[in-house]
C-alpha cells in the first residue's frame, strides 16, 4: 500500500513541479514585481513603516476587535504560523544536503518576487472577500477565482471549476504541508533529543492541537500572536549567536553560496552533483515550501483581518515572505554552512554531515556551539514552529471545506485533522514530506492562474493606493472591493 502511494505521488510529483510549473511561479512573481513597479523595493520604507512600524507603533494594528473579524498582527501571526515552520528548519537543511549552497541562493531569489505574488494574492483576497451569515469575513483564492476570473467573459464555469480545484488541492494540502509533515519532524527531533517515544508525542500534540482548533479562527489567533513573536525571536537570538561565534567563516559561506548557485563544474556534473538545476529547483521547491508565496494559502487568514484597503493588507503579505525566507531561513542557512557538517569547497555534506542526516543538520549546528542543551534547543524551537504551523493550516482547511461543503462540515473537517496529527506521527518521513510537496504543487497552479488573469486589478489597487497615500492626491477614490455593496460599506468605515 505505501509502495503504491509513493510510486503514484512521485508521479504526480515530477509533473506538477516540473519546470514548467516552476516557470509559471517564477513568472508571476516577475510580472507583478514589473506591474508594481518593484513596489518591494521603491517602497520598502512605507510598508516596513506599515507593517513592523506599526506593530511598534499602532494600536489599531494590534488591537482585538470586538465583531468576528481578527486584528491585523494577528492575521499577520497566524499567516507566519502556518508558514514559519520546519521547512525553516529541515526544509533548508533538506534543500543544502540535495542542491548545496547554491539552492540558498535561489531560496532568495524566488522570495524576492514572492514577495510580490503574496503581496497580489492579498490584494485579491481583500478585493473579493465576503461576510457569511456570521458576519465573518472569508477570502481566498477560490473567491476571487470564482467571482473575479468567473466575471470575465466566457470565464463563468473555468472560474468556478478552478475553485473548486484549489479548494480540494487546499484541503488535501492541509493534511500534508499543515499536519503530516510538520508533526512527522516535530516527533522525530523530540525522540532524538529527549528519547520520548514517537507515539507518545502524536497524543500530547493531538491533544495540544484540539484543544485549539475546535474553538476555531479567534482562538487560533489568539495562540498565534504570543507563539509566534516569541519562537522567533528566541530562534533567531540562539541562531545569531552560532554566527557570532564564525564570524569569521561568512565570507567562505556566502561565496559558497553564489558560487554553488552558477558554478559551471557544477553543471557538469562535479561538486553539486546534480548541478545548477538541481540547486535552482530545490531553492524554489523549498523556498516556496516554507513562505508559501504563490500557493494562495495565506489569503485565507489575511483576508479575515478588519483592515480596509486592500493593498494595506497586501504589505504585511510582503513583510511575511520577507520574515520567513529572507531573515529565518537565512539564519538557518549560515547556521548549517558556518558548521563543519558542509565542506564549503565542494559545496557537499562532509562525511559529518553524511552521517547526521540532512533533518538533524541544525541541531548539530547548535549541539556544537551549546551542547547537548543545543541539539534540545532545535528540537523545542522545531516543535513549537511546527505546532503553530499545525494550527494555521487548520484554518486553510476549515475555509476550503466551508467553501467545498458549507459551514456545517467544518465540525467534521476539524475532528478527521486532529485525527491525522496522530497518523504523521508515525508516519514514514519522506513520504510525508513526498506528499507535501505533492499539494503544494497542485493548489500552486490554479491560484497562479488566477493571480495571472487579475493582475490588472492588482495594478489599478496598488496606483491607486500609490496615489492616495503616498502622493497626496485627495481626488482620487479608494479602490476597497470588487463588489460595489461591499465598496459602500468599506467607504463609510473608511470616512469614520
């Protein structure tokens, strides 16, 4: 049974993240970096301003509400849950063991303009968003698959099918990138330093899991704003101070990196073994793994917040890419490659790193700077990665099955996930982490697609914004929803 399962997603595997899929993610993310006129870097200083800033500095931004609706730092806390997780951690370890430095390179790359795909998707998810009967707000890419790629021409029924699509795609995706992978490593690091029966974990975590979750997106939230800010500052703080302690070894890391990334004896088959597009494809694979830019997943939990514009809510898409690929998986990078588990020169694991595995690279790394207390550390930092992960994704899945079967199968959705928890906890690794990547492929195609046929939109709320708040002009008219009921609506609250 599991030789069947495996032969048919490796199957599934090769073709959606064939490079042709590849092509498709890593040009959308071009196109609307062009469309924005690279709004991640012409205007770094006011989304940073907006987003980290106003953490800081707003109230409104951190403030619970009072109706059904979540604050945006708890939006932002619960997208980073779901995102910040072990592919932070053994999925950049995975992607150095298989590709070598040079896939830490591509990793930025394709979080650069991932940056501007999850900035697009919720630009989208604002702009066509809808209240239930609850008065809560639901956003996500099979909403503005449905009513914005639906609305076009000819487009009604492809817009509805692809809706539906992804909304399958994200339910199965839920059970393998938002619980069978992450609890699988989350076992596996704890059995490693504590020598707690695998088992034994997956009840604590079924527990820890439904204790939450059953009381759905506010409790989530509420977990998620103090987990989150918490893990990583304490994992960036210990991974600092390993890089301290090589300060002098950076240089050597980051040429290995740029040179791993073009090196032509690489190509021919020396040093990296598979070459540069091994690295390139293990760069993109892992990187999108862990920030999720470009699967649409986040828009989910972004679109729930009580902001109002719509590009507002798009920065703190830019900030999450940014916090997760270019600052903890960076961390994580240099970590590994500043230990003697990567021999720099060949860009390969060393007979070291060979023999402690591509997932427990990190906790070597800290088990040489701090000892056995290390490799403990990595192992509490990747369970409460995971957990939060867990608990993000469990709001993905509840939105697609709400979307799929209505409000009456969230019940149900949510009792079958816990239940999962216990199956990734004694489940075989690589084919957990198979399968993740498996439907992280499948709900990537058709929110691209819809990303790619609403960039206009995209463009017009950015100019727009651009207008409004950054060039003073107070003629111009927010652009605040796709739905002229809702556009009233917003405009009032705006006004107020």
């Amino acid at each position: 049974m599991i030789n069947a399962i495996t032969n048919i997603n490796n199957t599934i595997n090769g073709i959606v993240w064939g490079w042709p899929a590849l092509i498709l993610l890593g040009f959308v993310g071009v196109l609307m970096t062009v469309l924005t006129k690279v709004f991640q870097i012409s205007h770094f200083r006011h989304w940073m301003k907006h987003t980290l800033g106003a953490i800081i500095g707003d109230k409104n931004v951190t403030q619970h509400t009072s109706d059904r609706s979540i604050s945006q730092f708890q939006s932002l806390c619960t997208a980073l849950a779901a995102t910040v997780g072990t592919g932070n951690i053994v999925g950049v370890a995975g992607a150095i063991a298989a590709g070598g430095p040079g896939a830490v390179f591509w990793m930025w790359l394709i979080a650069f303009f991932g940056m501007m795909t999850n900035y697009s998707e919720n630009v989208l998810g604002i702009l066509y968003r809808r209240k239930d009967e609850k008065g809560e707000w639901h956003g996500g890419a099979m909403y503005y698959l449905r009513d914005g790629l639906g609305s076009l021409p000819h487009c009604k029924k492809l817009g509805a099918f692809l809706a539906v699509l992804f909304s399958i795609f994200c339910l199965l995706a839920s059970f393998g990138i938002g619980n069978m992978s992450q609890v699988n490593s989350m076992v596996s690091n704890v059995y490693t330093a504590f020598g707690i029966p695998k088992l034994a974990t997956g009840i604590f975590l079924f527990i820890a899991v439904s204790a939450v979750i059953l009381g759905g997106l506010k409790r989530v939230a509420s977990i998620t704003e103090k987990l989150v800010p918490f893990m990583v500052i304490l994992y960036f703080v210990g991974a600092l101070i390993i890089i301290g302690s090589h300060i002098s070894m950076l240089p050597a890391v980051f040429t290995a990196i740029f040179k791993g990334a073009f090196s032509v004896r690489a190509a021919a088959g020396g040093g990296f073994g598979a070459g540069i597009a091994l690295a390139m494809k293990m760069g993109f694979k892992r990187g999108v793994f862990s920030n999720e830019a470009g699967l649409g997943s986040s828009v989910m939990v972004h679109s729930s917040s009580n902001v109002k514009e719509p590009v507002r809510q798009g920065m703190w898409g830019i900030f999450e890419v940014f916090a997760d690929t270019i600052v903890v998986c960076t961390l994580t990078a240099v970590t590994i490659l500043s230990s003697d588990a990567v021999d720099l020169s060949t860009g390969m694991l060393s007979a070291v790193g060979e023999e402690v595995g591509s997932s427990s690279l990190m906790s070597y790394a800290f088990s040489q700077q701090f000892g056995k207390a290390g490799a403990a550390f990595v192992a509490i930092a990747i369970l409460m990665f995971a957990y939060s992960t867990v608990l993000g994704w469990s709001h993905y899945g509840t939105t697609a099955c709400q979307y799929l079967f209505g409000i009456k199968a969230t019940i149900p959705y949510r009792i079958v996930f816990v239940l999962i928890v216990l199956a990734g906890s004694v489940m075989e690794a690589q084919l957990a982490w198979d399968i993740s990547d498996t439907f992280n492929g499948l709900m990537m195609i058709p929110n691209l697609i819809g990303v790619l046929v609403l960039s206009p939109q995209v463009m017009k709320a950015t100019q727009n914004y651009v207008a409004r708040r950054i060039n003073s002009d107070k003629e111009a008219e927010p652009v605040l929803s796709a739905f002229e009921d809702v556009q009233r609506e917003q405009m009032q609250l705006l006004e107020d």
